[in-house]
C-alpha cells in the first residue's frame, strides 16, 4: 500500500514539475509513476482497487493538465511564464515594389541559365529568365516579381 501511494504521489510531483521543466521528460515519467501505481493496485487489491486506482489516475492526470492549460493562464504567475508577443516584421524585405520595376528594362549582368543578375535603374536585382538563357549584357525586360527575384524576358 505505501509503494502504491509513494507512486502516486511521485507521479503527481513530476505531472506538477512538467509546467516549470523543458521537455516533456518530467510528465512521461510522471504518467509512468501512476501506471505503475495502478499495476501495483491490481496486484495487491483486485480488479476493484485497480480500477479505482485507475481511475484516480485518471482523474489526476486530467486535474493537473485543466490546472496548467486552464487555471495556470489565467493568474498573474502563469501569465508571466506565456510569452504573447508577436512579431509584426518579415525575415526579408520584398524584392521591389511591382509597380516600380514591372516594364522596366533590365540589363543582365550574369548570363541567365535560367537564373542570375540583372541591373534595373542601377540597382541589382536576382532575376530569373522566362524565355530560358540570356547572355550576360542582353537587353531584358521586367515582366513580374516572383518572392525573391525579378522574372525577366527578353525585350
């Protein structure tokens, strides 16, 4: 009877240590501290104690996660351990503005195979050749803005 409640209550530290832990080592073996607390209860007391035992492992499990998904969120401690910042930012900024460069003419500066670089208004830009290969100096023309390059063709 002691193993059975030293495991239960082992089971429920780790299952209440999981919120503050990384990982998710401290709940799995939290959850195995109360399976094997309900196989010990089969053992010693029956199919009615283990059952009961189950279920109290049950409802265990259940009560600690409302108290870290539910309750935990809602107090001041809890709000503090949730980061709820957002970023408003893009990891790139946008190749150009369509409006700008669309029908501009581009010059290649690499030969296009079907990528390379192109020079539009002095600026140089990735670019990739919708009509195939274009040799580095041709006379190209913007046609659109794909996410990270200029699609160009030939003028």
């Amino acid at each position: 009877m002691t193993a059975i409640i030293l495991l239960f209550i082992t089971g429920s530290l780790l299952l209440a240590a999981e919120v503050f832990l990384p990982g998710a080592v401290a709940g799995v073996l939290g959850g195995l501290a109360l399976v094997a607390g309900s196989v010990m209860a089969f053992g010693e007391f029956g199919a009615v104690g283990g059952g009961l035992a189950l279920v109290a492992a049950a409802l265990l499990v259940g009560l600690m996660l409302y108290a870290e998904l539910v309750l935990l969120p809602r107090t001041a401690f809890g709000r503090k351990m949730v980061v709820n910042a957002t970023v408003d930012a893009t990891s790139q900024p946008p190749v150009a503005r369509p409006e700008d460069v669309i029908g501009q003419a581009a010059e290649a500066l690499t030969a296009l195979a079907p990528t390379g670089y192109v020079l539009v208004e002095g600026r140089r830009y990735e670019a990739a050749c919708r009509s195939g290969f274009a040799d580095k100096g041709a006379s190209l023309r913007v046609v659109g803005v794909d996410n990270f390059r200029l699609l160009v063709t030939h003028s």
